[in-house]
C-alpha cells in the first residue's frame, strides 16, 4: 500500500510562549490539512538542528506523524519553534493562511 505524505505546518512553543502548559512537555503543535483536526506530537529533534530562516527559527526537515483523527500520514514541516509572545503573534500573523480558518 502507497501511502501519500500530507504536508503541514508545526510549532514548536518554548519558553514564555510555552507558560500554559507543563515546563517538561515539549511537543510539535499541528493542524491537519486532511480533516482539519488539531494534533501534538512529542518533539524529536534537538534544539540545535533549528535554523533561522525567513525571520524565525526552524526546522526545514521536519518530523513525521500520523493524524489521530483521519488517520493520514503527514509530514510536518517546516517545524517552527516559538520562544515569546511577541514572536507567537508575529507568526500568527505571518502563517495565519497556512494555519487556516480552523485557528
């Protein structure tokens, strides 16, 4: 069976931008393109395989998953990490359209 890869976007919240959540969670946030279903996943990468690019720091290879909803392989990627609020709205505002009206 051929599987096709569905790519999306994934964020990555650390620090000031992470304070909602357990300080030893560090997982990769994502939407689903297939179903539109939000997902996690625990992050695999170190932290310093990330890479500033178009104005933020991140993983161009990305990680691979599978939508708990739909079930759809995915690739997520770019992977990008978020440190603080100002940067969290900043790229809210920058890949709104590839997060999509599910946000």
């Amino acid at each position: 069976m051929n599987r096709q890869l569905i790519e999306t976007l994934g964020v990555r919240y650390t620090g000031r931008a992470a304070l909602d959540r357990d300080p030893q969670e560090d997982l990769v946030e994502f939407i689903c393109p297939n179903c539109g279903q939000r997902g996690t996943k625990s992050a695999r990468r170190d932290r310093t395989r990330y890479h500033f690019t178009d104005g933020f720091v991140q993983d161009l290879e990305g990680e691979l998953t599978t939508c708990r909803g739909c079930r759809q392989a995915l690739r997520v990627a770019p992977v990008v990490m978020v440190h603080d609020e100002n940067e969290k709205r900043r790229f809210t505002a920058v890949f709104s359209e590839a997060l999509g009206a599910n946000n």
